[in-house]
C-alpha cells in the first residue's frame, strides 16, 4: 500500500524580468525568445508570460555547458 502523497506543489514561475537577470540580456530578449519557441512560456490571466523555473535553470545549466552558444550571456 502506498503513502498519501502530499498535495503537488505548484511549480515557482519567473517573470521576464527575472529570466532576463539570469541570463543577463534584456527582458525584450525573454519575450522574443518565448514567441520563437525557444522557451516555453505560460500565460497569466492578464496575458503575461511567466516561465517555470525548472526549464530555465536547465536552460541555463546546458548553456553555461557550452560555451559556444550564441544565447551565452556576456559577463
């Protein structure tokens, strides 16, 4: 018999703004990244985009990996 699992936790969303500090570029840059389907974006009620944390620092992970990417932020 299986423990009740605890209820899901909802994943912690980013704003652009906050994607955009990660990667260092512009939150202009986010938004055209999610419209290009380079980042899977959700959509508030209110139309904003918001982005699962997870992704992004997957996202981040495999670009700091290769160094030759042209989304590599420049430090």
């Amino acid at each position: 018999m299986e423990p009740e699992s605890a209820p899901h936790e909802p994943e912690e969303l980013l704003t652009p703004a906050e994607v955009a500090a990660m990667f260092r570029v512009n939150p202009k840059t986010v938004t055209r990244w999610a419209r290009a389907g380079k980042i899977s974006a959700i959509r508030t009620l209110g139309g904003h985009r918001r982005f699962k944390k997870s992704e992004i620092d997957a996202l981040l992970q495999e670009v700091q990996e290769t160094p030759e990417s042209p989304a590599t932020p420049i430090a």
